[in-house]
C-alpha cells in the first residue's frame, strides 16, 4: 500500500516527516541514540532527534522547528511516497530513501543510521 502526503506521522506519532523543496525530513519525539556526532559550533539550535536527506548522503540535522504533529498517519508496512522521496513505515521506525540517489536515512526511537 502506498499513500502520498508531504508530511505524515508515524501510527505511535513518535515520528513525523515532511518534504520541504528538494530534502525529506523526519524528527523523533523521544530518543535514545548512541554514537550522535559532536555537535557543530556552528548550531545554536537542536541537535539529534532529526535526519534530513536531499541529493547527498543523509545526515543528522541542526534544527529549531518540528516535523512532528501531522495528522497524516502511514501506518506499519506503507510506504508514503512524494516527489522523489519514499518513506517505509514500520514498527522499527521509519526508512527514508532519495529514489533518485538512493542516499537516505532510517530513524527510530532507538537508533538512527544514515546512508
């Protein structure tokens, strides 16, 4: 099953994504990650808890706004595509992939990882 919306939540509402131009972007609410990069000087905002993925590989984001709260729900098992940009849902977390690229991101409660 497939659904097309710009921004979505996972079915805990843990997770939210959304398209802004050319990147895909999912936050996590509650997280516990292990092995989070140093964060940069030069982010005066938030670090850890957001992945963001446009034409490169994807990376943690420095970020002072959400992505979380849309009341598009794609549930375990659909994968929620929009422009370039398909986001899996399942009940590990959410995997996001550039279809053009194939570069992405997988974000979950637990852990997060980036390609």
């Amino acid at each position: 099953p497939r659904t097309n919306y710009n921004a979505f939540s996972s079915p805990s509402l843990n997770i939210g994504c959304m398209a802004e131009e050319e990147v895909m972007r999912c936050d996590v609410s509650e997280f516990q990650w292990s092995g989070l990069p140093n964060k940069p000087p030069s982010c005066e905002e938030d670090w850890g808890g957001a992945l963001e993925v446009g034409l490169g590989v994807g990376h943690v984001l420095c970020h002072g706004d959400t992505a979380l709260g849309s009341e598009n729900v794609v549930n375990y098992g659909v994968t929620n595509r929009w422009k370039q940009f398909d986001c899996t849902s399942a009940a590990s977390g959410i995997t996001c992939r550039n279809t053009r690229t194939g570069h992405g991101f997988e974000i979950a409660r637990t852990h997060y990882r980036v390609f």
